[in-house]
C-alpha cells in the first residue's frame, strides 16, 4: 500500500498524525460533545449535498 502512495501523500502523514494527537489529548473527558459537534457537522454537510444536487452549488465532496 504505501509503496503505491505517492511520495506528496506521504510527508503529509507526520502532520496528520501530530493532529491526531493533538486533537485525542483535547478530548479528555469531552467525547458527548466531540460527538454532538461532529453529528451537526455531518448534518450540515448533507445539507450542503442536497442543496448541490439541486444545482445551486458544485460542492466537491459531495457524491452524486
């Protein structure tokens, strides 16, 4: 897998990486609200598709 991954691809890990830990040691004791947040983020989102697909938008993550 990582020999199919594009050298770009791969410097980028360290980054993630540190995000990640960055963003579990911010946790600590948070994860009903982590979850709530990340639940009305998903919400928007699917908003933001519907509204897309009805033309008004060319929104990129959304799948068609």
């Amino acid at each position: 897998m990582l020999s199919l991954t594009p050298l770009v691809y791969l410097e980028a890990v360290p980054r993630y990486l540190q995000a990640m830990q960055l963003r579990l040691s911010g946790l600590q004791g948070k994860i009903g609200r982590d979850r709530e947040l990340s639940q009305l983020v998903q919400s928007l989102s699917e908003r933001v598709c519907r509204i897309d697909q009805s033309g008004e938008l060319s929104e990129p993550d959304c799948q068609a």
